[in-house]
C-alpha cells in the first residue's frame, strides 16, 4: 500500500488515445471522391457547357413549373385522401374499414406506371360519361377525351397512388399515441375534438412527419414518369431537347440538376418542420 502523501506522488500521465482506423477510412474516402471529382470535371463527355446553356432554357423551366405544379397539387389532394382513407381504417364501422384496406391495398399493389395507363386510356372503358336521373334521363354527358386530358389523367394516378401511401403513414402516426394519452384526456373533460387537436396530433405529427416527408420527395420525383404520356415535365423537356440536338448526357444532367435543387429545397422544409414539432421533445 502506498503510504507517500499525494503531494510526493509522481502526476499522472494522459495519454490521447489515437484514431488511426479513423484518420485512415477518411482518407480513403476522401482519395476515392477526390479521383471521382477529378474525372467527372476533366471528362470532354460530360460537355459541362452544354448542361449550363441549358439549366435556365424556356422550355425546361416550364418543365420545372409542371412538375412543381403535379407534385404539390398529388401531395395536397392525397394527403387529404390519405386521411380520410386512415380514419375509415380506424373506424368500428366494419363497411369502412374493409373498404379503405382494399384501396390502399389495390393502389400500393399496382404500379404507379400501369396506373397511369389506365387513367390515360379510360376512354376505351368509358367513352362516356353521363349523369342520369330515374324518370327523367340524362342530364348531362361528355365524351371522356375531352375531359381526361394528359394532364387530369397524370393528376388522378398520382393523387389515387398518394393517397394509399399517405393513409398508411397518417394511420401509423394515430395509432403511435398510447392509450393512456386519450385516457388521460378524457378524464379531464376533453371532448373528442379537443382530444385530437390538443393530444392525438401534436404526439402524431412526430411520428408522421418523418415518413410523410419522404413521401413527399419521392412523389416529386415518381412525377417523372407522366414523361411516357407526353406531359412536358422536366424530363420530357429535357427529352424533347436531346431528340433534336442529339445531347443525351448533357440534357439528362441538366433535369439531374433541377431534381437535385428541387428535393435539396424540400429536406429542408422537412427538417424545419420536423424541428418544430420535435419542441419539448429534444432532451
């Protein structure tokens, strides 16, 4: 036993432990993305002049406009379809619930591709649609061409293709508040309004909005696919441009950089969002 007071004990030494696993893995990530810099910016192929004439042309911002335009219009309409879709899923009323499972499980199971066929061609179904009344006939009719255009047919895949997907995730974020919150509630007096608003949604929305932006995201860019049926987006700008000119690559880099700036703005209403529902839950 050391018997020597501390003052004649010999101070301890601190040794850093070091990282060189660390130091070393870096490194060789930085190496690898410094040599596939360097190859994207030297390589003639990549005619980065090209790209940059192009990023502000005419027809690609209109392209960007179209496709701002469906995703916020298929975002807002399915979310909102998605909810009610989701309640219907809670509902005791068996006729509901059953209902709601079957849609949502008929639009996650088709491709969203497939779907947008469908709707583009429902007019060899339906070459027409009438309202009529008993006794009376019809009222009022029009041939489904003229009221299915491109654009109302990419509108309605994309808002039936949502809304199943927003209902499961807005589903799971009710469900994720426990019992005991409602209960709680209750027993002060809370009418079932006032339960939803003040403690099933704030609790919810943590649990939602995660997924729910992802969706958002992914809707911009599944957005891409009314290019087969002629809706000018920003890929079929770009498309229409390298038919003519023959410059695949550069186009096709051009509408990589609108989808980069376009879902680089939306993760960051995300995060600020998120960021504001998370208050009081961050320790």
């Amino acid at each position: 036993m050391n018997t020597r007071p501390s003052s004649e004990r010999p101070a301890l030494k601190i040794i850093e432990h070091r990282h060189y696993g660390r130091w070393f893995s870096a490194l060789v990530v930085l190496l690898i993305l410094g040599f596939f810099a360097s190859s994207v910016a030297s390589n003639p192929n990549f005619e980065w002049d090209v790209v940059l004439q192009n990023l502000t042309e005419d027809s690609i911002l209109s392209g960007v406009m179209m496709t701002i335009k469906l995703t916020c219009i298929s975002v807002l309409l399915g979310f909102a379809g998605g909810t009610v879709l989701a309640f219907m899923r809670l509902s005791a009323n068996p006729v509901l619930a059953w209902v709601s499972w079957v849609y949502i499980w008929f639009f996650r199971a088709v491709p969203m591709l497939v779907q947008l066929f469908l709707w583009y061609n429902i007019a060899t179904l339906y070459p027409k649609l009438s309202l009529t009344l008993p006794f009376y006939g019809e009222i009022w009719s029009v041939k489904t061409n003229q009221l299915i255009s491109p654009f109302s047919a990419a509108v309605i895949a994309l808002v039936m293709h949502q809304s199943a997907y927003a209902a499961e995730i807005i589903r799971a974020g009710i469900q994720s508040v426990s019992i005991g919150q409602l209960e709680a509630a209750k027993a002060l007096g809370y009418r079932p309004s006032q339960i939803f608003r003040r403690t099933v949604l704030p609790q919810a929305m943590r649990a939602i909005l995660p997924p729910a932006g992802n969706e958002v995201i992914g809707q911009l860019k599944t957005t891409a696919v009314v290019s087969v049926i002629a809706l000018q987006d920003v890929l079929y700008s770009a498309q229409i441009i390298y038919q003519r000119t023959y410059e695949v690559v550069p186009l096709l880099l051009v509408a990589t950089a609108w989808y980069l700036l376009m879902t680089s703005v939306l993760s960051i209403g995300q995060y600020y969002v998120e960021a504001f529902y998370s208050r009081g839950n961050v320790p």
